[in-house]
C-alpha cells in the first residue's frame, strides 16, 4: 500500500529511510511546539490551547502534503509569521487576537484561491529576487530583537529608546549559554540541536528553581479558548488589507522559496529547476494555514529544516507523513512545554535570526538600487517593530531606487502597481 501510495521504489527509497528522515525532520523542528506557544501567549492567548494548535497545526499541515503532494515536506507554524502575529498586529497596531486569526484564516483562503488559479506564478514571477531575500533578512532582523527584547539583553531607555540590559541578571545570562549550547551543537551537526539545547536550559531552571516541575506526560489541555475564536468580519475591515496581505506575502515566497530548495535537493525538481506538481503542494500549504487559524494559531508554512530529512535519504510524501504524526503524538507533552522558561526560546529564536539574515550574502552591495530596499527592510523592519511596515518601505524604496538611478526598465508592472497601493496605504491609512 506505502509503494503504491508514495512510490518509494520509483524515487529510490524505502520505508525504513523514510521514517528515519521523518525522524530527522521532527528533531529539527520541534523547538517549534515550545517557542510558538510562548510568542502566541504575549499575544494573550491560551499558551495550553495554542499549544495543542501547534501540534494539531503542523500535523495536519505534514499529512495534506505528504498524502496529497508526495513530498518530503513538513510544516508548521511558522517563526516570523507568529511574531508579526504577537508584535505587529497585536501589540503594537492594537488588534485583538482574534481579529488576527481572522486575518491569518482570509490569508489562507487567498494563497489557496492563488494556488488554484495559478496566479501565484505571476505574483512570484513579478516580484524581485532582491525583495525576496530583503524580505527574509528584514523578519530575521525582527526575530533577533524579539529575542534580544525577551531575554532582556536590550531594555527600553527613555533617550536612546534602546539600551544594554544587566548582562549578569540570571535571565539574560542563561539566554547567551542557552544560544551558545544551540550554536556548537549545530557546528558539530547534532540531530535535534536546537530541542537539546531548550531541554537543557530547562533542566538548568528546574536546578536553580528558576522553573517548578509540573510533569512531563499528561492528557491535552482544552482547544476550546482558541477553537474557531477567529473573529473574520473585523479582519475584512480596510485597515486589516495590509495585515491579511502581509501574511500572505511571507508566507507565499517562504513557502515557494522552500519548496524550490528542498525538492531541488532531493533531486524531485526537473532540469529547469520547476518543480512537479507544485500547484498541489502550494495548496496543501494553504490548507494547512486555514486549518490553524480555526484551530488557533498562526500561519502555518512549510519548514526549511525539512533539508535535513531529506539529506538523511527523505524522498516522498511519506517522510511527511511521519513528521505529522510525531507532531500529533506531542500533544500528550503539554506539561513539559508549560515548563520551557522565555530564556530557553529566546537562544532558539536568536539562532533562527541569524539563519535568515544568511540572505546578506546574496545581495549585490556594489548596486545601489539593490542594496538600498534590502538595507531599508533589514533597518524599518525592527524598528517598525511590523514586517507589513518593513515590506511597504521595501517596495516603495526599490521602484524609486530603480527610477532615480536610470533603472526603471528593470521594474516590473505589477512592482509599480503594488507600489503604488503601498503608497496609498500610508498616505491614508498608517496614521
């Protein structure tokens, strides 16, 4: 039934690889059962019924994509797009939770009609490579002073606005080990780098009595304070379009940039780099998004950790598959994640900043219409504390970059087009 199912033998695999690179996968992406509660909870939501989401979430997210598009993709909510969700539209626009699910649900109904109609490959096509990476580098940026802001090692400061938290406080200090432990376990490619260094740091708050036992194994806490509390009628308002296009901006070019590395690693892409049945991955992705904002969390996108399946032998669908079952099992582990102290997350986030802003090196630093909106999202994109601030400045500053400097042919249509709404937007709506 597997081989008829995933056609292992036909991508030269076999079950026992499959599940080891599933394996693999969870390893590497389950710090995300712990962190995502955590951000998701600043937000004022149940961290218990988030916690269950996220599980619920990625595991629903893993079995769409490995039944429906066979590839060894896994998925979860995803890191910059629940701390847009706490930070941006939350806490610093002022939008209630559930308005925000709400944006994250009609988010999820677009990128699906998008995927159906094949309009993604225009809006893909249309948009700039350096805006792509931009992009990615400027969330980044806002993770790492996410985690930098929880682990106190930046405080505000009435002149300055920013300054240098007490570094000997035990807060901020347990944060740096907690970073370092991430960062030399992944130097020396330990499975699961990022989940050892959270398990220890936790054993350390439970040592100091920091952090009070409340058991590791227990029955799942109730979904019902975030269950179908997505409040969509206050979403369709005016002011909530950036919102619902920011969330489908990121997650639209996370989730094909993703696809595009993984299936080209796994060799599943053809030789022009185009990838198989993309319109039904893309789909599953989007499948997965709505069904955790009616659960209860953010939006829900494919995991670049899944590489690390696939280059243990990870070729199929089935792979996923695995994934999203260990996802499923975790939800019985809600005792343990009511227990990961903000200092054993904020080294986990810092690392995952640090792998974004690897984007810098792609950039053309000798243009200057290049590496101006790259500079302009990297910068606003904190400071703004809104990756829809950060992206609105980022395409505003590329088209007139690009004209000023004589380059105006190389903008697109569609560049000017969005362009021109992203002006409009702040002219009459960001004030």
């Amino acid at each position: 039934m597997l081989e008829k199912l995933f056609k292992l033998s036909a991508r030269g695999t076999d079950v026992r690889t499959e599940m080891f690179a599933g394996l693999t996968i969870f390893l590497t992406m389950a710090y995300i059962i712990f962190v995502n509660p955590s951000i998701l909870a600043d937000a004022g939501m149940d961290k218990g019924a988030v916690f269950v989401a996220t599980c619920l979430a990625a595991a629903i997210g893993c079995l769409i994509m490995g039944l429906m598009a066979n590839f060894p993709l896994a998925l979860a909510p995803g890191m910059g797009l629940n701390a847009f969700f706490t930070y941006g539209v939350v806490q610093s626009m002022g939008h209630s939770w559930q308005t925000a699910l709400g944006a994250v649900f009609l988010s999820g109904i677009l990128f699906f009609t998008l995927s159906a109609f094949k309009v993604r490959e225009w809006i893909i096509n249309a948009i700039p490579r350096t805006l792509k990476l931009g992009i990615a580098t400027g969330i980044g940026a806002f993770l790492a002073m996410i985690a930098l802001k929880n682990a106190g090692i930046i405080v505000a400061h009435p002149a300055t606005l920013v300054t240098l938290g007490d570094l000997t406080a035990f807060v901020p200090l347990m944060s740096i080990l907690g970073f370092f432990l991430i960062a030399g376990f992944t130097a020396r490619n330990m499975p699961g780098a990022v989940l050892v260094a959270i398990l220890i740091m936790t054993v350390i708050g439970l040592m100091s009595g920091d952090v009070q036992y409340q058991g590791i194994v227990s029955a799942p806490p109730s979904l019902a304070p975030t269950f179908l509390q997505m409040d969509i009628q206050a979403a369709l308002e005016l002011s909530m379009l950036s919102v619902v296009f920011g969330f489908l901006f990121v997650d639209l070019f996370d989730t094909s940039g993703t696809l595009i590395a993984v299936t080209q690693k796994a060799g599943l892409a053809d030789k022009d780099g185009n990838v198989p049945q993309l319109g039904r991955a893309l789909m599953s992705d989007s499948a997965a998004t709505i069904a955790g904002a009616s659960l209860g969390t953010s939006t829900t996108t494919s995991y670049v950790e899944s590489a690390s399946g696939v280059a243990a032998g990870g070729r199929t669908g089935l792979t996923a598959v695995v994934v999203g079952l260990l996802f499923l099992l975790s939800i019985f582990f809600a005792p343990l994640a009511g227990m990961i102290p903000v200092y054993a997350t904020a080294g986990a986030i810092f690392y995952v900043a640090i792998l974004m802003l690897f984007n810098l090196r792609e950039i053309d630093w000798d243009d200057i219409s290049e590496a101006a909106p790259v500079t302009v999202v990297l910068l606003f994109t904190p400071l703004t504390f809104s990756i829809a601030h950060g992206i609105t400045l980022a395409f505003i500053t590329y088209a007139f970059a690009k004209a000023v400097c004589g380059k105006w042919r190389e903008v697109s249509l569609s560049v000017w087009i969005l362009t021109l709404l992203f002006v409009l937007k702040i002219a009459f709506f960001d004030h």
